[in-house]
C-alpha cells in the first residue's frame, strides 16, 4: 500500500507494496488530495532509468538503503552478528501498521534484527521518526549504526549546520558541498557548544523568509552524528543518529533510538522554526508565565554572605523580580571551583542557620527561591569522592575538567543517592526552582547510558516534586535539544550575557526552542566573558524576548539604571504572554553588521521588533527596514520603545517619525518603509507595533 500522509502544509508518501523495504517518495510540500490509483501512477513516475556500469534494475532509494540494494552511500543502519549469514541477510518488509490518519508502523526483517519505525506526521508538520531495534537471534549482535536518512530533492544544494564554544554556540556555517558526504560528528557525552543541533538543505539563497528547506534535529542529548550526502547515483539525503560505538544487543534486547524530527518549509528559515515552536508548545502545554529571574553567581560568584544576598534579594524585588536563584557556593566546603561537587549539603560555616534565613526573606518580598546543583558532577576533594571512588564515570587517569570527574549514572546506587541528597533539599526547603549545571565533556567513548540516566533521575525528581522547574544548564547552552525539553522548564543559551554576541545566538538557538524556554539575562554593563562595555539600553533590548532575568549586583548599580531596569521588567511582565505565544520573526538584511527580529502576535494584530546594530555599517545611510509578518490588511501604528535608556546614535537628527510614531499599512511596513537612527555598533531600537481599527485603503 501507499501511504499518504498530511498535515500543515506537508505531505509524506511512504511506499510500502510488496516485501521490499519502503520507499520515501515525497517528503515537503503538500500534494492535495490524492486517490490510490494517482499515489500509483506518482510511484510509477518516480521509477528511474537504469544507468550504464550499474547495477541492471532501477535503483529506488529505501528507507533502510543497504549496498545489497546498490546504494553505495552512507548506511544508516549498521548491524554485524547472524544478519550477514544465511538467506535473510538483505532486509525485508515484516508488516506496516496505519495508525489513524498521521501516522505509519513498518517492521523490517534483516537477519536476526527487527527494526520498527513509526512515521508519524505531526499536526504542526514535523515529520517524527522513532525507531527501535530488537534482537529476534540467538546470539548477541553488535549495532555499529541506527539512524535515518531522508532523500531531499536536487534543488537541495546549500547546506546550513552549526559549529560553536564556549560562549559562542550555535555559530551558524554554509556551504554547498560537492558530492560525497557532509558528515558531523560528536563525541562530548552531551550535545556539546559546537552542537550541529539543526542540519539544513536548501534552496541556494535560502534565508529566514526565503527558500525552500528540508532540515534533520537528532533529539538527544549525546553524541550524534547528522550528514548530508550527494550521491553520484544522483540521490541527495540528509541523515541523523546516536553515534554509537560497538553497542551489543544480547538476545531479546532491544534498543531504541533517538527519535528524529525531520522539517520541511517552504518559506525559509522561520517557518522550520515555527513548526518547532509549535510542537513544543502542544507537547509541553501552557506554562505559567515565565517570571523575572535574578540569578547571583556574576553578582557574587563564591562570596556568600547573608546579610550581602539578603540585600541583594531586596533590589531584585524593588526593580520587579519574582524569582531568586542562589547558584554555585552555597553546599559544604565550597569555597572555589575545585572542592566539595557531590557533598549536597548546606554549608555549616557560611549559612549556620541554613538558607531558610535567606528563603524566608526571598518569600517575603513575594519571589520564588531557586538553587544551584550539578548533580552529574564530582570533585576529587569531596566526601563523596572519598567514600565512593568506584561511583566515578571513568578512572582517575583521565583529566580533570573545571576540576571534576562524572559520577556514573548508569549505577542504580548512585542515581538513588542523587535522588536521596536532592530529594531530601526540595523536601527541608520551599525551592520552585533547580538550576543544573552539567560544567564538562564526559571523556568516554560510550556515553549513550549516561545520558538517558539523566532522563531517569529528571524526570523520577520531578515526579516526586511536580511544582519545582528545572533549567537545563551545560556550562552554558551546551545541551539543548528536543528529547531534554520533555525533561526541563528552561535551558540557559549561553554562559554569555555580552548582548553582542547573545544576539546571534539567540537568533540561531531560537530555531529549535520558542522563546519562553529560553534564559537570557541582563549583565553587568562590563561583560564578565568577553571584557566588552555595553550600553544598558542594548542588554535591556537584547534580554526582553525570551525568559527574562538580570545577572548582576543590583545594589551596585546605580539609581537612574536601577529605575530603568524597573521600566524594563514592568514592560516585560506586561507583554510576556504575548512575546511567549507568538510567531518568531526575522528580516533578511544584507551582511552582518545588523539584524532585525521580533516576536508577532498569532491574530498579527500586534507585534515587537528589534534592531539591533552589532558592527560598522557599509553605507553612511542603512536601507529601511522591512517588518516581517505582519498583515497586509491591516494599518498599525509603530512607536519606540522607551525604559529611559536611549539607545546612542552618531547622528545629527534622528528620522522625525522617532519622536511621534507613525501609521502605515501592513503592507508599507513589510515593503521597507521605515528609516532608522544611526545606531553605533552595540546599540538597539525596540519597535511597538500594534494595529488600529480602522481598515487599510485597497
């Protein structure tokens, strides 16, 4: 049979006759209705000719491709063991399963190996792949590879992934590769900050509301490998799997796969994200809104001293705060990065009468309470270190990183005693809230167990105490993706506040995660990871978008800042609903020296852009602005954004419609009607759009 699936905008066509494995006909944009006997004649049309020096019938690309069918590409399936003995050893269709309208089950035979896959496609379009194997032998097999490939059509030249570090992830690169395979690989133990989270085919050109584009998300938190391939057999695929290496599957076994999301979109760049966006509001459901957040490392780091936190905590709720986060020092013996990570207990010397005296004031101002842990982590100087050397991930050998070792998840006792000393925090003390912190690489070469131990003990803690949050935190954005967000409330982007730098990362980052899972915070004016000097006006822009916060000593900020800071989170906690449940928008500006996004309301009756200048502009007068996604029926009135702030411009006037507003029709705005200041490099304009109730002349 021939399946058809659609959903949003897409169409899937999984050919599934016969015994032969199935074949992905169609994966992009919707095909309208069609009958069996056209999905017949579209199977027909795509049989290929026989090309001289091949082999002698027409080579059809299967969903499990193998060299026994001719595809001499990349396998995504590697199975070694009984497979390759005896008359099975070439794959063969079991059954498929239709499960309602949006959703296709196939089980192959190959050998020993059972491998069934569910093709589901998603009501925002999202084409989700889950696939398991199971040992059906007598003897163990070894799985080398289990990932998919999907073919995308030759139009599919260019290709997008991302690179990163250490305060600079999600660095995006192009390029349009020859034929052969654009393969990346990685072997952190965790997503890593050079994480190819999102791996893009396009149309040459494409951008953010332009081109057309097929992209793969490995939704997993390990390593990973995701490639692009050009055949010379013409066949083009994107594929994605867990690295695996050397995995054995003991008879009856059976493992079971990240699942992939694949994303088509007619309309560039945004559009992928708004399906992302989309399944991870359904998946997830309403949150309740995302409060201001102080957290106090860049503010204190290691100096914790109640009557300092406690005057600090008071600022937070004078600028609007409404939740408190104490991070890193506050456990016994902890009085730099390299002791004490495992002991979880609160430090006799420094909070003699236990944080309560701090919570109870947090809770008096009316601000929740949060707390640092890195529960994956230990150091060497530590009791628990001590007591439990066998606990360790990999021997004492192994360098030390940040100055720590991994504890080994995969132990039932030390996933109890996590849950036990972490159980034991959330029950003595009223915390809404756990930022964890995962500071380091693994080091290991299987870390696929690790990994879903973290899943484990998550999700057995949140179980257990279902009105606390988790931030997912990996010194930085070093672990975000879609299998951690069933498991965390908030990721942190990157352990920069520099706006400068935060601005591109969040644009990146935003393709997979909608803004409200997204921490950003307001530092201080020196930025602790780069040494750069930002305006107040450009962090205050740069951090209203996703879950807001401030990272930095209020108390020693001054009063003018102090009140603008008020203006700001005012301004937020006013708008977050709208911000949080919007579409993600972005202008496709020539170069780098600026960019332009914004958040639109799903009526488009409202919207909020930013602009923001990041280097020297190429002309002495920027081109006007086009406002994406607005509706073209309608007229809005734009105005600036003001906490008293300003942004600095090097003008002599500014555009005269800066000071009063200005009216126009959704479609002169989206054409490129609006001058801008002369922003120097490092500053931001925030642009309030919202529409009137009158109706655009035709």
């Amino acid at each position: 049979m021939i399946h058809h699936l659609r959903a949003a905008g897409v169409s899937v066509v999984l050919d599934a006759r016969g015994t032969r494995v199935p074949r992905l006909l169609h994966w992009g944009a919707d095909l309208g209705a069609l009958d069996p006997t056209a999905l017949t004649a579209f199977a027909e049309a795509r049989v290929p000719a026989i090309a001289p020096s091949s082999i002698d019938v027409p080579f059809s690309l299967s969903v499990l491709p193998d060299i026994s069918d001719g595809w001499t590409g990349r396998p995504p399936v590697a199975v070694r063991g009984p497979r390759a003995q005896g008359p099975r050893a070439r794959p063969t269709l079991l059954g498929t399963t239709a499960v309602g309208t949006q959703r296709i089950d196939t089980s192959v035979g190959w050998g020993a190996a059972r491998i069934d896959t569910r093709w589901e496609l998603t009501s925002s379009g999202i084409l989700h792949i889950a696939t398991t194997v199971t040992n059906d032998g007598r003897d163990d097999l070894a799985l080398s590879d289990v990932g998919v490939v999907l073919p995308v059509p030759d139009r599919a030249r260019e290709v997008l992934d991302f690179s990163g570090r250490w305060s600079g992830e999600r660095a995006p690169q192009r390029q349009q590769p020859a034929q052969g395979v654009w393969l990346r690989e990685t072997r952190h133990g965790r997503s890593g900050h050079d994480d190819p989270f999102l791996l893009v085919a396009g149309t040459p050109g494409f951008g953010f509301s332009r081109g057309e584009v097929w992209a793969v998300h490995l939704a997993f938190s390990g390593d990973k490998r995701l490639w692009f391939e050009r055949s010379d057999l013409g066949a083009s695929v994107l594929g994605a799997g867990e690295r695996l290496s050397g995995l054995r599957l003991s008879p009856g076994e059976v493992y079971t796969a990240p699942a992939v999301f694949a994303l088509w979109s007619g309309e560039g760049l945004d559009a992928v994200a708004a399906r992302s966006h989309d399944w991870v509001r359904e998946t997830r459901g309403a949150m309740t809104p995302r409060p201001v957040t102080v957290n106090t490392w860049e503010a204190v780091y290691f100096d914790h001293d109640l009557a300092r936190l406690t005057e600090l905590a008071s600022a937070a709720a004078d600028v609007g705060a409404e939740r408190f986060v104490l991070d890193d020092g506050w456990f016994t013996g902890r009085t730099d990065d390299t002791r004490a990570l495992g002991d979880w207990t609160v430090d006799a010397q420094s909070w003699p009468d236990g944080l309560s005296p701090l919570i109870d004031h947090v809770r008096g101002l009316g601000m929740e309470f949060g707390l640092w842990l890195e529960p994956e982590m230990v150091s060497l100087d530590s009791d628990l270190a001590r007591a439990h050397p066998d606990w360790l991930l990999s021997d004492l050998a192994t360098p030390t990183w940040r100055f720590q070792h991994v504890l080994d998840l995969t132990k039932a006792d030390v996933r109890a005693h996590l849950f036990g000393a972490i159980d034991a925090l959330l029950r003595e003390y009223p915390i809404s809230f756990v930022k964890w912190d995962h500071n380091r690489d693994l080091l290991v070469d299987d870390s696929g167990g690790q990994v879903r131990a973290v899943y484990s003990l998550l999700d057995d803690l949140r179980r257990a105490h279902p009105h606390v949050e988790f931030e997912s935190c990996a010194s930085g954005g070093a672990r975000i993706d879609l299998e951690m967000v069933r498991h965390a409330d908030r990721f942190w982007t990157s352990d920069t506040n520099d706006p400068l730098v935060r601005q591109r990362i969040q644009q990146w980052t935003g393709l997979l995660l909608p803004p409200e899972y997204l921490g950003a915070h307001v530092g201080d004016a020196r930025a602790h990871t780069t040494g750069r000097v930002s305006s107040l006006s450009f962090r205050l822009a740069t951090a209203l978008f996703l879950h807001a916060g401030i990272e930095s000593d209020l108390t020693r900020v001054g009063d003018a800042d102090r009140a603008a800071i008020a203006r700001w989170a005012h301004y937020y906690r006013a708008h977050r609903d709208f911000l949080h449940s919007g579409r993600a928008v972005h202008a496709d500006l020539p170069g780098d020296s600026a960019l332009l996004h914004g958040v639109v309301a799903p009526d488009r009756r409202r919207a909020l852009y930013c602009y923001a200048a990041l280097d020297s502009a190429d002309a002495a007068l920027p081109a006007p602005l086009t406002l994406p996604g607005l509706d073209p029926d309608a007229v809005y009135r734009v105005e600036v954004v003001d906490f008293g702030v300003p942004a600095h411009a090097i003008e002599d006037a500014p555009p005269p419609w800066i000071a009063t507003g200005i009216v126009l029709p959704g479609t002169v705005l989206a054409a490129g009607a609006l001058t801008v200041p002369l922003l120097s490099p490092g500053n931001a304009l925030l642009l309030d759009v919202r529409a009137l109730d009158v109706a655009a002349t035709a």
